[in-house]
C-alpha cells in the first residue's frame, strides 16, 4: 500500500497509464467502489509494476506525484485554450513518468525501465529568476503584500526552504551558505520548487480565475529552464 497517496491518486495513475478519457466519469459507481473493484480484479502484471514504483518513490516524490495528478485533473476540467490545454496535459504526464522512472506510459508494459534523458543543469539563480517573475505579474494584481503572503502561505515545509526568504515587497531571496549561480539544484529539489509555485498559482486563482492564462501569455508557465522570448 501506498500510505501517502490517496487511492483516488492511484487510480487516477492508473487510468492514466491505459490513456483512458473521463477518468471518473463512472456510471452507477461511487468514486470509492470504483477504486475497490479496480485493484481487487485488476491483479495485472503492469498495474501491480506500477504500484512496486510508487512505493519506492522519497516522501518528496509521492507529494510531487499528487501535485501533478491535482494539476492534472484541473487542467483537463478547466475551459483554456484546447491545443495549449493538451501540451500541458502532455508535460505533466511526462513529469509523472520521469519520477517512476520511465521514459513514457509504454515503457510499463514491457516491464522495462528506459533511461530519463539527462537534463540540463537548474540553478537556484534561474529559478528565483522564474519565480519572481511570477511574483511581479502577480504583484500587478494583487499587491506587494498579498502576494508576499501568498509566497509564504504556500511553501513547503522541508528544511531546504529555510534558505529562501519571501521579502515584504512579494519577492524571494536566497540565503545559503552559496551564492545562489553555484548552487544546483537536485532533482527533488526540482520537484519541491514546482509544487511550490504550482500552489502559489493556486491561490493567486482563488482571486485571478484567468491568472494561469496570463502566465501562459508571459511563457511563464513551463520549465524553469524554458527559454524567455
């Protein structure tokens, strides 16, 4: 058992995995039942393979996997524009796939693991360059103070953040013991950064319903090492 994933998130894994449309659109089922009745006949090798990853996977991992499968489900229910509404579908799917270890959905029947190709270098620099560009769209709505707040409201409770300080303008700093260009971040660490500005984004929604679209029109809305234009 996966004891810090919900079984909503499994299934929805799962079901994700079989490239299925409606995932809870279930007919005469309860969401509970649903669940019940898909792992008690499923018994397959592909989706036990894929319960075997989710157990293996850090604390951090298994909070990453439930963002991108909350993202996920928001995406596919919320109104955007189609064509960007699929990419974005896309790229969550594939972060999914590279934290179990997979190149893509496929790689699972086979029961093979496909080396993740090897991805450029992320510095705490660059990505206070991302999230504060953020801050300041934001800021241009709903203040230094709120945003600030947002930041702070927001942030995960690991030890890496004690690091980073959330100034009273809305901005983000950090306070290591080097300078933010020589310090790379690891892959977790990656992780932790996303879901941080993932639920940032969700409370600026909250009073900006159309906040998410005015990232996509500043292209603040993919990788942190997504190129500016």
């Amino acid at each position: 058992m996966v004891a810090s994933l919900t079984p909503m998130t499994r299934y929805y894994i799962l079901r994700l995995f079989d490239q299925e449309r409606d995932i809870f659109d279930l007919a005469g089922q309860s969401l509970e039942h649903a669940v019940g009745d898909r792992f008690q006949h499923a018994g397959g090798e592909r989706e036990n393979h894929i319960l075997n990853r989710l157990e293996s996977l850090a604390p951090s991992e298994l909070a990453a996997v439930e963002m991108i499968v909350r993202l996920h489900r928001s995406l596919r229910h919320s109104s955007e524009e189609e064509r960007h509404q699929r990419l974005q579908l896309k790229s969550l799917e594939e972060k999914l796939w590279r934290i179990l270890g997979m190149a893509n959905a496929q790689d699972i029947s086979r029961a093979q693991v496909i080396p993740v190709k090897e991805q450029p270098s992320l510095t705490v620099a660059q990505a206070l360059d991302h999230l504060n560009r953020v801050s300041e769209l934001a800021q241009k709505y709903l203040g230094k103070v709120i945003v600030a707040n947002y930041w702070r409201a927001s942030r995960p409770s690991t030890s890496w953040f004690a690091d980073f300080v959330v100034t009273d303008d809305g901005y983000i700093s950090y306070h290591g013991s080097l300078p933010a260009a020589k310090v790379v971040v690891k892959p977790n660490q990656q992780q932790q950064l996303e879901t941080w500005l993932a639920s940032f984004v969700d409370e600026c929604r909250r009073t900006l319903p159309l906040f998410r679209r005015d990232l996509q029109k500043a292209k603040l809305l993919g990788s942190f090492l997504e190129p500016r234009i």
